[in-house]
C-alpha cells in the first residue's frame, strides 16, 4: 500500500471517530445541576446538596452515579427516592433528583477542596467546598443569653447548647460552681442531669434553672457552668443581676407600741428600723400625724443609709399639748423613702399632772370650807 493510500486511510478513520464520538456526545444530552457549586463550611459540617439529573434525549437513559476526587477522610453518600443509589434512569425529556450528603472532617486544616458527581462517561458536576477555619478535636457550650436580670424573688432559666466536636462519644459531667445558698438545677430532655452522653459532631440542648437565696443583696453574680469528659471540656460563663427587693419594718425594741405621758410634758420613745429587702436603703425619712397642739421630733432626723438585713435606732421626743385631758391618743408615725414606707401607730395615754391634781383637791375644800362658814354664820337665822 502507498503512502498516500495509508495516510487516506488513517484520515477517514481519524474523520469517522470525531464524527462519532461527537454525535454520541451531542446524542447523550444528559447534565448535572445544582444551585449551590462553592460553598463555605466550618469544620465538623454535614453538607447535603441537591442534584438534577436533565435528560435532554428524546431515549431513555441509564447511567452508573458516583463521587470522584472526595477529599481523605471525608465521607460521601448519594441517594434517591430514600435509597443509596449508584446508577440512575431518566426518562426522555425528563429530571430525576438525588441528594448528596457530605460529611466534612472535624480535624481538617483550612482551605479549598474540590471533587466531582460523574454521570458515567455523560456528565460532570465539579464542586468545591471551602473550610473557613484549622478543625481541632473541641466540646463548645454556648448560650445565646448569658445574662439575666430580675428580683431576689424571680427564678433564672438559661437555655445552652452542648456540641461534641470530636469524633469519639463523650460522657459529659456537668456542675454549676454557684454561691452559697443558690439552687442550680441543670436538665436534658426535661429531665434534671448531672451528666449527658452525646454522639461525635452531635448536638444536646442543656436548660439550666438558677434560683437565689431568700434575703440575696442585690448585685450581679458569676455562675460558671462546666461540662467536662475525660478528655475535653468546656465552660459557660452566665450572670444573674438581682435588682433586690425594698422592704422595710418599723417598731420598739420590745414591740409594745404605747406609752403614757402627763399632759405638757415630754416622753421618749425608743423606735426600730429594720431594712427587711434586699435592696440598701438611702435617706430614710419621718412624717408624723399627732393630735393638735402636740410636738414630735426625730433623732436622727434621716438615716442616710441601710444596708439590707440591718436595723438602726431612731428616738422619738413627743411632747404632749399642755391643754390635753386625759384620755388615749393615737400618734402615726411613718418611715419612708422614695421606694418603700412603712408606718406604726402609737398609743399614748395621757395623765393630768400631779399639780392639777392637788389644786383640785384645794378648790373642793375651799367650795367645802366656804359652804361650813355660810352655814354657821347664816344658817340659825
């Protein structure tokens, strides 16, 4: 054979593939789609992409389904109608639908990441995955509210997450390192724990009740909250602010709220403040209610202030109306501040002097006297 005649041959063959091979490809007609090409995750992330399988032919086509290029140590799965699947038939003109699960690496050093969804020799889908951060082997015990604020009276309830980033089960034991007297109850599931156990890369939601002590000052106050295995641990950092309380008593030493005074003079009374909240108490005044012609004062006029729980003496000078007669009287007594007042009703007996007493007595037996000495003098005539 001449070498013209070779190289004719080899020409029309060359011809005849590309002509073939084209219209083959041009004939399969089939492509791969997803919205979502390049995306970001942080390490530890599950990706699950939606894929269309288009059939542009007007023949049914058949054609084995698989993942090329995953990364080592990721984890890849494909379904369809809820089975794995690793060929797939679309009718003509038609799409079928099939997910892509993809399990990206907890322990993964940052960057891009590529692989590709072949439809056996028809279509190729690329994608690219793109790590935002180095993963390491970590618990993370977040809460979206670590900060609370109410009375000594209100219950706290924080809700926190607890997620295992490692690729083991951990048993996580769980304490509140709380004040003295504060009540810390931590549940899961609406049942009250002191440990969970949770899956690799799983998630638990934690609900953590913080009640105070009777009687707490206000103030904030630190709760950490720790949730620590064998191998790893983590800790939330929550706040209560108790805005306290404003409560306050007002009475004697020995309760007894009366006294007895002579009319004109002056009487001390010993009287008690007691700030019974939580709350400190500032400039503590006294308003009085007496009967007319009557003088009250205070010493001291003000306290300026009162610690929660403690109590301070107040003396109260009264001094009873000269042209009072004898009787009980009622004296109101009020201690107050711009947040909260208390009051206390004493009852004052009032007692004719001494005095008034004995020149009664001398005016009787003068009217006696002067009636004998009437009698004698007038009576025989």
């Amino acid at each position: 054979m001449s070498t013209r005649t070779k190289w004719l041959s080899l020409s029309l063959t060359l011809l005849f593939q590309l002509v073939f091979i084209g219209t083959y490809a041009a004939g399969t007609g089939v492509e791969l789609y997803t919205p979502y090409t390049r995306i970001s995750v942080p390490p530890g992330e599950t990706i699950n992409y939606n894929i269309e399988v288009i059939n542009n032919t007007s023949q049914i086509q058949t054609m084995p389904i698989s993942v090329a290029g995953m990364p080592r140590g990721w984890d890849s799965e494909l379904k369809s109608g809820g089975w794995k699947i690793s060929q797939i038939s679309v009718l003509p003109g038609k799409t079928e639908k099939l997910t892509l699960k993809v399990d990206v690496p907890l322990k993964i050093n940052k960057g891009s990441y590529h692989f590709k969804v072949l439809a056996g020799g028809y279509a190729s889908l690329p994608l690219s995955v793109v790590v935002s951060k180095r993963g390491t082997y970590q618990t993370g015990f977040t809460t979206d509210q670590p900060n609370m604020k109410g009375n000594s009276k209100a219950s706290f309830t924080f809700k926190a997450k607890l997620k295992n980033s490692t690729d083991d089960n951990q048993l996580y034991a769980l304490k509140a390192d709380a004040p003295r007297g504060w009540d810390v109850t931590i549940k899961a599931s609406y049942k009250e724990v002191a440990s969970v156990n949770i899956a690799p890369n799983a998630t638990k939601d934690i609900t953590i009740q913080i009640k105070p002590p009777t009687g707490v000052k206000a103030g904030t106050y630190r709760i950490p909250v720790t949730a620590s295995s064998g191998t790893t641990s983590a800790e939330i950092a929550l706040e209560v602010v108790i805005t306290g309380t404003f409560n306050m008593d007002l009475t004697t030493p020995t309760g007894l709220l009366s006294t007895d005074i002579t009319a004109g003079d002056q009487k001390q009374v010993e009287f008690v403040v007691r700030n019974t909240g939580s709350s400190d108490l500032k400039n503590i005044n006294f308003d009085v209610t007496k009967p007319t012609n009557w003088k009250v004062s205070f010493d001291p006029k003000t306290i300026v202030d009162l610690q929660a729980g403690h109590a301070t003496k107040v003396m109260a000078t009264i001094q009873a109306s000269q042209k009072a007669i004898a009787g009980d009287y009622v004296t109101k007594i009020e201690a107050k501040t711009p947040e909260v007042g208390t009051k206390a009703e004493l009852r004052v007996t009032v007692k004719t002097s001494m005095l008034l007493g004995w020149i009664g007595v001398i005016i009787i037996l003068l009217a006696l006297g002067s009636v004998f000495y009437l009698f004698r003098k007038y009576g025989r005539r």
